[in-house]
C-alpha cells in the first residue's frame, strides 16, 4: 500500500510539476489558438522588411481620417485624433505581425505567458524599455494605461476588454492580467497591442480630451517635433529608441521625418498629392484611382498607382440602410432598393471595369460565405431558425446583377412586387403606403465624387417612383450627424480581419446601435446577430471560429443590410516615384513604415531602375 501510494503520490507531482512548466513559459509570441508562430525564436527580422533599408529622408502622407484633427491621441471617441501616435509615438506591449492572420511579438513585453486554463495572461516587460524621456517603462504604467483607456478612452475599450477581470501588478517589470472568462480567444492577443503611457506624465494632463495639441511624451520609434493644429502633424525618428535593434524593428522606422497632412476632402488630397505637396495619398474613391491622376507624371513613373497589400481582407463598403428609419425596416424595401443600384454599369461606365462586387461582410478573406453550409455550420444556425432568413439555409448570397447596359427593367420590375409586397403602391408617378405618405429618403454624403455614382442610382429609384434626396454637408456635420445616428443612408465600410474578436459588437451589436461612440452605422439590434458574434467571439478553434464567421456572413447578407458596394484588388494608392519597397511585400497592410528614401525627388521608371540595381533587397 505504501509503495501504491508513493508511486500515486509521484505520478501526481510530476503532472503537477508538468502543468506548472506549462504555465511557466513565457513566449515571445501569441496566437489566438495556440498554433505556431510564424517566426519563431532566434528569427532576424519580419520576412517583408529590408533589414538593410538606409535610415534618413522624409515622408509626406495623407492622413487616412477625412477632416481636420482636432487633439493628438486617438484614444478616445471625441473628434479626430492623429491614428499613427499608437505604434509611432506609442510603443505597444507586443507588436502584430503584417503576414499572419493574428499573431503578435512581444516589443514592450520581452515575453508573454498565457496560463494553460486561458483565463490569465503575464507580460515579463523589456528592461531595456523607456520612455522618451528616458525613464523605464513600469509594470504600474501599464495598469495605468489599461485603466486610463477603460474610464477615459473610447468606448470601444470598454467593449473590447470586458471579460478583463483584474490586472495585478506582481514586480516591477511583471504585471498580469486575469479574466472572467477563456471564452474570448482574441482577449489575451488584444490586451497585449495595448499602448503604454507613461503615468508621470500623463497624471497631470486630461486625457480624456485628447491631450490638446500638446506634444505627449512617447515610448515609440518617433517623437512629435511640430504640432501645425489640424492640418499637419510631423514625426522625428528618435536615433535613441531602445527598441531599434529588436528583431521586429529592423528594417522599420526608416524615415527621419514623417508628415501627416489632414484634409478635408477627398479629392481636395488628390489635386494636393498631383501638385507634389506630399507623398503618398490612400485613396478611397474608385473613380479617383481610375482616373483622378492621369498625366503625364504618371505616364513616365513620375508618380506611381498601385494596388498594395493585395491578399488582405478588403473592407466591407456598401450603402448602408439605417434599419431603425420606419422605410426601411421592411426587408423586403431593402431588398428592392438593393436591386436598383447597377453596380456593372456603373463599374464599366466609371471605373474601367477594376472593382469586384462586394458580395460579403468579410471579402477576399476565409471568413466569407461563399458556399452553401455544412453540417458544423448548419448545427449554429438550426436553433435561430425563424429569427433570421430562411435563404440562409438553401441559397449562397449573391448581389443583383445586370447586363452593364444601364437598362434595368427586370430589376425595376421585380422592386415594384417586392414594394407592393411591403404595402408601398403607385398614386401618380409616387409610391405610397397605406397613409399616402410617400417613399421618399436622404443619402448624406460628405465626400466629392460619391454624387456620380449616386446620380444614376437616384434615376433608376424615380422611374419607379422612389425618391432619392443627396444631401452634401460638411465633414464636421457629418461626424456629429452619424455620432447622433441622424441619417437615413450613408456610405461606409467596415474592416475585415482574419481573426475577428469583440470589435464585431461594436460594428453589429444591438448594444452599439445607439452608441455614439461606436461603428454600428446600420443602427443593427438583432439577437439573433448577437447570439453569432458571441459564438464567434467564443470559439476555441479555428474551425469553430470560420463556422459562427460564415454564419454571421449570412445573416448580415440576406437580411439586406446594405447595398453592397465594390472593393479594389488591394489598397489603392498613389505616391511619388523616390522611395525603395522591399522585395516581399507585406500580406496585410501597405506598410509603409518598411519604405525608405531613395531620391529626395520623384525619378522617372527608367531612372528609379537604375537606381534599384544598386541597392539590395529593393524592387
């Protein structure tokens, strides 16, 4: 008995032994369900940065926000903030890799270490971190960050980091984070992209608004050398960073300056960027990238036009319906509306036939629902039957689609039976429900060049007797007007990842329908919506997590949410011809932070060649 119990006794200490070396070592890389890393320890640098990009020159940008800022920080949901102080100024606990789905590398936290029940995650912080003041980044500042964003950011913080139950900080460089629960894969992946601030600093300061346009103290590659209040904001490479040498830095961070330029208007940038004010513009309009920098510098290779970053997911752009407006709540007004845009035609007459239809909420990602469903999935939508469309189960969601004629009569024809359907019948050249009020709403639109593509759109809905009023304001009215959710229709888009997390209640949730620091701009309140993005959110494998994804996909498709728009063959882009581009290109992002300067002048294609040839790792 005694030798039984002697050998029990062992066997239990060597699997407790066994689980505490599995809680007991910290990584230098998290994924969201525990499978390898891409880079593993030991690795040089990321496979699309140049590890031998010269450091110095400048870059000029437009800002991605349309308007002008208004504070620094982009923490909270007042105004605009500067997007780039979080990863330039602002160094994170671990950094996201740009050619994997969701894996992050520790930066501020040399190490990380999840619990083997999921339901803690540890970060063992750099000793070599600083400020840029140079004292040492502190497992207090980081529990001061973490509070700070969760009583003073955005909302979003709140929603994101919810199932955060307590944050201890165990030394001076450890600090732990427990939560309620292990049900959300992406939480610990998400808590370690938090930015650090530093609380000497930031104690004195209101956060909450923003921080003004005074100048923060950073942790990050660049410190702010010139605050030109909302129009420009300029970035300095601190030669000094602690975090210069790492594995992940290198061939980062090339430019000695970089420029934020904020406009206004879209097409104001355009004409900006052609007068070679700035550098580099990311363009939103099909139309402006079709045609809005013809000439002759970019007939030479002056200034360059490319689709970057082209396996990445695009985002989900459409025509977005606020559901809550009594027109619309009827699916089947939604669904006939949807019918009478003519994306072909206007693809042909407009765009040189370059875009793809959107046709789901996750395009040119795994996420998309793209076939009919299988059994796993099947299995999660069987129990919400009756709350969400019965086409989910038997049909593959696919956009009305045209000749590219502009002759839509079949579709007119088919809207007039949905409408009549719904209670919407002809009373002159008006349709009118049983009030006689007619069917009559607003698109508001902040953007040149939308009304081009709205215009067509607007005479299709007339012939049937559908009106369609374009309303243009600007920026700043139509910030506060979709904050209040003071619309009938708007455009907008949604960001597609491929390890989507909390950030889809902001976007779908029925708690962020009316929230006015959140994204859900459809104004969406549906549990069945709600019950998807939970399980999705919940998932402890990929497998699961594509299943709930691929529902929640059909959901939002065939309950005719939007009218889905177009989406380019990657990121459109047009910069001037001076700067050298690594050889691998990064899978998700246009990564400009891996560009460096080759000429301080835009050279032609013939002389950018020659120049390549002299300069290794660059195309």
């Amino acid at each position: 008995m005694r030798v039984a119990f002697s050998t029990l006794f062992c066997s239990t200490l060597a699997l407790l032994l066994a689980s505490t070396a599995v809680i007991a070592a910290p990584q230098s890389a998290l994924t969201v369900y525990g499978e390898p890393a891409k880079y593993q320890p030991g690795f040089t640098h990321f496979d699309y940065a140049n590890p031998n990009a010269p450091k110095g020159g400048s870059l000029r940008r437009s800002a991605i926000e349309i308007g002008r800022y208004d504070h620094v920080l982009p923490y909270g949901d007042k105004g605009i903030g500067v997007s780039q102080v979080d990863g330039w100024l602002y160094s994170p606990l671990a950094l996201r890799s740009l050619d994997e789905p969701y894996t992050v590398y520790g930066l501020v936290a040399e190490k990380m270490e999840r619990s083997d029940d999921g339901l803690s995650l540890r970060f063992y912080l750099n000793p070599k971190a600083r400020f840029a003041d140079g004292q040492p980044i502190t497992a207090e500042d980081v529990r001061y960050s973490f509070d700070l964003l969760m009583t003073q950011g955005s909302l979003r913080y709140r929603t994101l980091f919810a199932d955060v139950k307590h944050v201890e900080v165990e030394g001076p460089r450890q600090v732990r984070f427990d939560f309620a629960s292990n049900e959300n894969r992406t939480l610990p992946l998400d808590v370690a992209t938090l930015p650090v601030f530093p609380e000497h600093w930031w104690k004195t300061r209101d956060f909450a608004d923003g921080g003004g346009y005074e100048i923060p103290l950073g942790s990050g590659p660049y410190t702010i050398s010139k605050v030109d209040a909302g129009n420009t904001i300029t970035f300095k490479r601190d030669p000094n960073w602690w975090g210069k040498d790492l594995p992940i830095s290198r061939g980062l961070y090339n430019f000695d300056h970089l420029s934020l330029e904020y406009f206004g208007d879209t097409e104001v940038a355009r004409q900006v960027l052609r007068g070679g004010a700035y550098d580099f513009n990311r363009e939103f309009s099909a139309t402006g990238y079709s045609i809005g920098y013809n000439g002759p510098a970019l007939d030479d290779g002056r200034l360059q036009r490319a689709h970057l970053a082209k396996e990445a997911p695009q985002p989900a752009q459409g025509y977005v319906f606020n559901v809550q407006k009594p027109m619309f709540k009827d699916r089947r007004v939604r669904q006939a509306l949807a019918m009478l845009w003519d994306f072909e035609w206007a693809n042909r007459q407009m765009m040189r036939n370059m875009y793809i239809r959107q046709q789901s909420f996750f395009s040119n990602s795994p996420l998309a629902a793209t076939q009919l469903p299988d059994a796993q999935e099947l299995a999660i939508l069987e129990p919400l039957r009756g709350q969400i469309p019965d086409e989910v189960f038997t049909q593959v969601f696919k956009a009305p689609t045209t000749d590219g004629t502009g002759m839509i009569r079949d579709k007119q024809l088919q809207a007039l039976a949905l409408l009549e359907q719904a209670g919407w019948k002809p009373d002159g050249d008006k349709l009118v429900n049983a009030e006689g009020e007619p069917l009559e709403f607003t698109f508001l639109n902040a953007q040149n060049g939308l009304e081009r593509l709205l215009l067509p759109y607007k005479r299709n809905l007339a012939q049937i007797g559908i009106t369609l009023n374009i309303r243009r304001i600007d920026s700043s009215q139509y910030v506060n007007r979709l904050m209040t959710r003071d619309y009938d229709m708007i455009v907008t888009g949604f960001p597609v990842t491929t390890s989507p997390g909390m950030e889809l209640y902001n976007y779908f949730g029925s708690a962020a329908a009316f929230d006015t620091g959140a994204n859900n701009y459809m104004v969406l309140k549906d549990p069945a919506v709600d019950s998807l993005i939970n399980g999705l959110v919940k998932a402890n494998t990929q497998s699961q997590m594509l299943s709930y994804a691929h529902a929640l996909d059909r959901v939002l498709q065939w309950n005719y949410l939007w009218i889905p728009n177009y989406y380019p063959p990657g990121t459109s882009a047009a910069w001037w011809n001076r700067f050298g581009r690594p050889a691998v290109e990064a899978k998700t992002d246009e990564a400009l932070e891996t560009w460096w300067e080759i000429s301080p002048t835009p050279l032609t294609n013939e002389q950018m060649k020659a120049e390549l040839t002299k300069r290794p790792g660059a195309r």
